[in-house]
C-alpha cells in the first residue's frame, strides 16, 4: 500500500485496529507456525513491491511508488541478481499494485486508479484493461478465477474474461473480522496473506474466510538483514510468491534490499 513507515515500532492492523489487546470472540485461535530461512536472494531496493510471483524460475514483481514519479512497474527477475531481465513501465498517472498470471496472461492491478491491466505474459504487450470500484491492493489466482483484495477484511473472486465478481468472502480470526489484507498467494487450497504495516503472514481457508494458521516474522530483519532497520524503508512485509515445485516461499518488502527464501513449519 501507500505509505513508507520511518519507525521500527510495529502497529498491528488485526480486527480494524480496535484498541490494544482486544479481546477474543471465539476459541478458535490460529495455529502458529514457524519459518525457516533456506536462502536471501538480491532485491531492488528501488522497487516498493505491490506484487509478486514465481514461475518457471523467474520472479515476476509489480511495483507502485509513494508520490507518482511515474516508476511503477511489472518486471520479471533473474533471482540470482535481482535485475529485471524484462519490465513494462506505466504511464504516471497510475499506482501499480498486486498482480497475478493466470493463463498466460499477467493481470496487474492500480491503487486507486480503478484500473487492472492485463498483459500478454511472455511479450509484455497489453492486451485489455478492466474497471472496477474500489482500491486495488493484492491479487492471485487459484487456477480458475482471480482472486483480490482491497484493504478491508473481504476477499473478491473475478472472472478472469470479464473481471466481474463471482463471490465474496469476509475473513476473520479468533478476534473477530480481520482488515488490512495486502498481496496474495494462493496455496493449495489456501490464501496466503500479507497484513498491512506488520510482520504476519495468515493463512486463510477459502472455504470459511477463517484464520487457520499465521506467521510472525517479526524477528526477520534483525535477524537477517539489520542493515535494513535503520534505513527509510517500509518496515511491514508486502510480497509473498511460491514455487510449487519447491515447495517454498519468497517473501520481501518495499524497497527491501534482499528476497527471503523460506519454508514454514
């Protein structure tokens, strides 16, 4: 989303940011899972990641930018070098967000543009754009439909021909409705999701809308990239990309120097 964090306080965004230490609604609390680092991979630290995808080896990466400057992007990177190996710019006047490659088409969504655009996934070239009401934050897809979020606790099923949306899902945990949701991975069945301006990564049931598990990583960047803390970067996490064959995660940040490889137990 758009907004650069300069402390290193981190403010949870669970349950519309009601108060501290909320109390639970239910007993169905999240299991908590754990991570592993298997590898850090180089990142531009010039990109403020909306998006981001692997396939076939490359990661492919939507960006925006916090004033307009015209720099939002979709890339696909060498994960060896972090260099854009091809890339498409767009016009100033758009805020790029999450994106998403479903058919050998790429969609890319706009901050508050109302706009998502869809690519041609090997040249690049733009196919088609849709409209649609709202802000644009993350996106992915299960192999059928796509699937967005906008900021709220509510997760939108489009049909990928029309962009039309086919059903709505509220997500929720042990503490009721759970806002702030940003990029999107899809994972066997599940929604992986990044929560605004923190450190925890939830892992959804798409069936229900429940919290099944979560994870915090508050402890990634002292741990493996302090380097970062005191520079002017976001400190929230915003991207998440699995490699199937793998069986592993890259996740990052906005303007982060390093894509984290990582596994979760």
């Amino acid at each position: 989303m758009y907004t650069v964090c300069f402390a290193t306080i981190i403010v949870s965004c669970n349950n519309q940011q009601n108060g501290n230490n909320p109390t639970p609604t239910n007993t169905n609390e999240p299991k908590q899972l754990s991570y592993t680092l298997i590898a850090t991979h180089p990142h531009d630290v010039n990109s403020f990641t909306e998006g981001l995808e692997f396939r076939n080896g490359f990661l492919y990466e939507g960006t925006g930018d916090t004033d307009y400057k015209g720099v939002s992007k979709l890339a696909k990177i060498d994960l060896a070098t972090g260099k854009d190996i091809q890339k498409i710019n767009l016009s100033k006047e758009y805020f790029g967000e999450g994106i998403t490659m479903l058919n050998n088409k790429i969609y890319q969504l706009t901050y508050r543009e109302n706009k998502c655009f869809v690519y041609d996934a090997n040249s690049f070239s733009k196919l088609k754009e849709f409209t649609y009401e709202g802000e644009g934050w993350g996106m992915t897809n299960d192999g059928k439909q796509l699937i967005n979020s906008n900021g709220t606790n509510n997760i939108y099923f489009r049909d990928p021909e029309t962009f039309a949306v086919t059903k709505t899902i509220a997500v929720s945990n042990n503490y009721g409705l759970l806002s702030s949701i940003n990029e999107l991975e899809y994972v066997d069945g599940f929604l992986y999701a990044n929560i605004w301006t923190t450190f925890k990564i939830v892992k959804i049931d798409l069936n229900t809308g429940n919290v099944v598990a979560e994870i915090n990583l508050d402890d990634l960047l002292p741990k493996y990239a302090p380097e970062i803390l005191n520079q002017p970067v976001d400190k929230g996490l915003n991207g998440i990309a699995y490699d199937s064959v793998g069986k592993r995660f890259f996740i990052t940040g906005k303007y982060y120097p390093k894509i984290f490889e990582v596994k979760f137990n």
